[in-house]
C-alpha cells in the first residue's frame, strides 16, 4: 500500500477503502442500510473475506461455508447498484450488476437481493438472479 495514494474500495464508491467498505471489513461497524451493507458483501467476494459474508447472511439461510478458495480464477470487476428500496423499517432489497471474469470471458450477475434487519443489523437473506 501506498501511503499517498490509498486504495480505493472494490465497491466503486470512488471513496478510500478505509473510509468506505474498509469500515465494517476491518473496524467492524455495522453498515446502516441494506444498500450499503450489499456493497460491503461485494467488496467481501473481492477479498475473499469468507468470515465476514457468512456473519452478515441471515441465519435462517446462511451457507456452512462458501469455498471461495476454491474459485481462484474469478476476477471481480466492478459493481452497479441499481435500486434501493427499503419497504418497511426491517425489510429491504437491493438489485444490482456485478461483472466479472473467468478464465478471460466475461459474465454479468444480475441480482435483486432481500436484506432483513433483526436486532438493529442488516443480514442478507435471499436474491433472485435476473436472466440477462
Ligand atoms: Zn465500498
């Protein structure tokens, strides 16, 4: 790392890491809203944060693990939020665009997300995935 050029965060906030996904990855604060907790997830799959997707998945529909490990040829290249919309105090979804490579080809992910908040923190809990 540089000291005069930090690094910008995987998310595609444009902000610093640091002061962006870095938040919840690396100090553990808790993101405020579904949206900004389904950018901290994105950043997660970047970094192979395993620990941190699994803690912010839903109890009811979590995965034992997710063998990120195990996919070493996917490159993750950007992140397009497209739609927030938070239907009760509680209850949220988040549709997006994530790209990415493998093996040189490139895919999109096009997701709609459900988030449910429980004691104050966002989870994800489900997603559809959208054809293209
Ligand atoms: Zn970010």
């Amino acid at each position: 790392m540089s000291a005069t050029q930090p690094p910008r965060c995987p998310c595609g906030s444009e902000q610093r890491y640091i002061d962006c996904c870095g938040r919840f990855l690396e100090n553990g604060e808790t993101p405020e809203t579904a949206e900004i907790l389904m950018r901290s997830r994105y950043s997660a799959y970047t970094l192979e944060r395993e620990q941190y997707l699994l803690m912010t998945w839903h109890s009811s529909t979590r995965p034992s693990s997710l063998e990120l490990k195990r996919s070493p040829s996917q490159h993750w290249l950007g992140l397009t939020v497209k739609r927030h919309l938070q239907s009760d105090i509680d209850n949220a979804t988040v549709e997006f665009v994530a790209r990415y490579k493998i093996n040189g080809k490139a895919y999109r992910l096009h997701e709609i997300s459900r988030f449910v908040r429980e004691n104050k923190t966002w989870h994800y809990l489900d997603g559809d995935i959208l054809e293209a």
